[in-house]
C-alpha cells in the first residue's frame, strides 16, 4: 500500500542513497521533538483559551499519551505495510492537531477537549515520524547502527532548542504565527520525508540477518507464524521486562530534570543573588540558559555514545550494554550533583550538563539494544512498548518532586503562581537522594545484565 501511494511519484527523484535517507532520519526527530516546544506558548495558550493551571498540566500529560497511541499505531504501519504510508499519515496528523492549536489560539476558544484532542495528535503524528527514523537508519546501518541512530535521536534533543531560537528571534514571542508555522514546516518535513526516508536496497545482504533474527530470543524459543504472537512472546519474555524497568527510570530521571529545572533555579534564585552583588541574570534568562546547555548536552551524549558503543562492539567485541552502563554511573553522579555542589551559577550550569549528558548518553544507546535483543523487524513496535515504563515511573517521580517541594514552600495552595520554596536545596534534596540510590541499583542491575546475556553467548 505504501509503494502504490509513492510509487509513481519516486521516478522524478533522485533514488536516495543511505546518507540521504539519514539526512531525512534526522528531519524527521527534528520535528517529533516540536512536542518539548510545548512550554514555550503553553501559558500564552491557557491565558488566550482561558484554561486553569490543572487544564494546561493535563494537555501536557496527553503529549505523552498521544505519542503512546502514535508508537503503537505508527510501528504497526511501519512494520506490516512500510515506511510511505507511516510518514504520510503522520504528517497529515501532526498538521490536523498545529492547525486546530492556532484556531483555538487565534479566535481565543476556550474548548478543553478540543485543545486536548490537538494535543493528542501532536504526540501522534510526532511518534510516526520519529518511528521510522530510528528503524530505517538501523537498517541502512547495521554495522554501525548506534553512531548512525545517534544522529537522529541527538537532533531529537536539540529540537526544542532550535524552535525556541526561533521562536525568540524570527517571531518574536508571537505565538499565533508560530503555530501556524508549526502546523506547516512539521507536515513539510515529514512528507517531504515519504521520497527520501528508505530502507535502501543495496544494503540488504548486510542487514538481512539483523532484520529477521533477534540476538537473544531465538537462542530460547522456537520460530512463531505470526507477528502478533511473535510479539507476545517477546513480551513474555524476561528480558523484556528488565528492558521495560530500565528504560522507565532511565528516561523518566532525564525527563523530571528537565521538566523541574525551573523549580530549582527558583529556590536557588535567591541565594545566587543574594552572594553577588553584580547578579546580572533574570530568573527567565537563567531558566533559558540551563534548559539550552540542558539540550545541548543531551545531543553530545546521545552522539558518544553511539559512537562508544559501536566502538565496544565493532572493535573490542564488547556488549553495547557496557555504554548503557556507564550511562547509568552518569547519572547516579548528575543525581548526587545536584545534592552536593555548593549554590552557585558555575555550579548550576554544571548540574544542568551533566544531567544532559548522562541523560542522553544513557538513552542514546537504547534503540540499538532493542534491536538486537529482538531484532530490527519488530524494532518499532518493541521500542514503543518498552516506553510504556516511563508513564509509570514519571508519574510516581513527578508527583514526588511536587510533594517534596510544595512541603518546604510557603503557600499551602498547589496551583497558585505565588507559592515559592525558599529553602535551597532541601527544596528538593530528598527527591534527588532517593533518585540516586534507585538509578545505583538500576547500574547493578544493568550489569546483572551483562552477565545474563554473556552467559546465553557462551552456551550458544
């Protein structure tokens, strides 16, 4: 079905090659990460469209839920019928869900479903695109498939940062153009993507066996019909459910970073100014800064670290697992970082990198252990499920944080703008004590890991 849509349309172009096809890989996650632009006109939203504090938190939580719906219907396209008709869709989804947001915001319509509704096919069509970037770069790169992912998961990260330039330079603040060009440059990449994005040909012999075969599966169990209940074996499967833990933490302590920044540059504001008396930063200057060298970091960490590990794998024959490892030691020190640092900006631009980096050097090489845990075939649709931990473990953290700190604060309401903790780190220092020793087991039990899976290598 997806050849019929393209197919006369490709002879008046260049047949893509594997560099063109990455090129467009990394289109494609530049504009699935449009959804981290969210906080740049959430609040201009909710006070054109009359939404509470609640209402607007709520939008933000169905990004994640639209990208979960997105995941399991995008990886389904994508692995049973192609490529053509997954970018298709999600370029008409993600502009049907930009084009409502600006209706709503233009005339000012204070109707919550439907914002929410525009939300949720956001996170849709996003996920389509960011799909097929990740399986078909593994494809086109099998020997090298965690430098080549990296590539499109790095710009993934710097997205909200390219947007957010643009939005402070180009527009200018205005949110209702913004949108508006939101709405038209996500469908032009993503369906511009349709004639480029492939699984080129040629590399077929090198990949074929990483395509069909997964690594440690099939040492174990016997050859399914079918892709349902190849699926549900993999899921019943342990190593799932190892991957599914792991995953969840790792993402969701990125993730409560970033989203609580701003929390703690708030309860650290006032000591920074009150250490120097030449403080020249404002409290949004310092919020964009730290969320820039955030991103920034992400992006180099999730680079490396394609880069190490296929190293490890290519030339020390070592498992991809040992950089997932050193990832999660990153982020047990980027934890304790933030409890031990005295306050101060050099400090805090420091917490905010290293927290980047080990977020995105640990995550940055899980897309390729996926694939080769149970192959590059089912690579979409496994992927999608074993972020299903994150929703899990994001809620517990995020609601923990929130208690953590509204405890310290001064104003007993949850959602008014004037409730502020001015206890420095004990704002947040239990939260981050208790994320450190649960990512050091999470370390322990990536090793355990290793040991499980070098077992199975040796036997086989």
């Amino acid at each position: 079905m997806g050849s019929i849509i393209t197919g006369r349309l490709d002879n008046h172009f260049p047949k893509p090659n594997r560099f063109v096809s990455l090129i467009f890989a990394v289109i494609s996650s530049v504009c699935t990460g449009t959804i981290y632009a969210y906080s740049l006109y959430s609040t201009g939203l909710s006070i054109n469209c009359s939404l509470t504090a609640e209402q607007t938190s709520k939008l933000a939580s169905g990004l994640s839920i639209g990208g979960i719906v997105g995941g399991f219907l995008g990886s389904y396209i994508l692995d049973n019928i192609g490529s053509e008709l997954s970018l298709l869709l999600g370029s008409v989804i993600i502009f049907i869900g930009y084009s409502i947001l600006f209706i709503c915001f233009r005339n000012s319509l204070s109707y919550f479903n439907l914002l929410n509704l525009a939300i949720y096919l956001v996170g849709c069509g996003a996920q389509f695109g960011l799909n097929c970037a990740l399986k078909l770069t593994v494809l086109n790169f099998p020997k090298n498939k965690s430098t080549a992912q990296s590539f499109p998961l790095g710009f993934l990260a710097l997205s909200s940062l390219i947007f957010s330039v643009l939005f402070q330079k180009l527009f200018h603040y205005d949110i209702e153009n913004f949108l508006k060009f939101l709405a038209i440059s996500c469908f032009l990449m993503l369906f511009s993507s349709i004639f480029f994005l492939k699984h080129v040909k040629n590399d077929a012999k090198i990949s074929a066996d990483s395509i069909s075969n997964p690594n440690i599966i099939n040492s174990s169990t016997k050859i399914v019909d079918t892709v349902l209940e190849t699926v549900m074996k993999f899921v019943l499967s342990k190593w799932f459910w190892i991957h599914l833990v792991i995953i969840g933490i790792v993402l969701s302590f990125g993730q409560n970073f970033i989203f609580n920044v701003g929390f703690i540059i708030n309860a650290q504001y006032p000591i920074l100014v009150s250490k120097s008396k030449h403080f020249s930063y404002s409290l949004s200057n310092l919020k964009a800064i730290n969320i820039s060298i955030f991103a920034i970091a992400n992006c180099c960490g999730r680079v490396l670290t394609g880069l190490f590990s296929d190293f490890l794998k290519n030339k020390l024959k070592f498992q991809r697992l040992w950089s997932l490892y050193l990832g999660t030691i990153f982020q047990c020190l980027a934890q304790l970082f933030i409890v031990i640092l005295p306050i101060s900006f050099s400090n805090l631009v420091i917490i905010s990198s290293i927290n980047g980096f080990a977020f995105g050097f640990a995550f940055g090489v899980y897309p390729s252990i996926i694939a080769e845990f149970f192959g590059v075939k089912y690579l979409s649709t496994m992927w999608s499920l074993e972020n299903m931990g994150v929703l899990v473990s994001l809620t517990v953290i995020s609601k923990y944080f929130g208690r953590v700190y509204d405890s310290h604060s001064n104003n007993s309401n949850s959602y008014s703008i004037t409730k502020v903790c001015l206890a420095g780190k004990d704002c947040y220092r239990e939260v981050f004590d208790w994320t450190f020793a649960v990512m050091l087991i999470v370390s322990m039990l990536v090793l355990g890991l290793i040991y499980l899976r070098r077992n199975i290598s040796d036997r086989s």
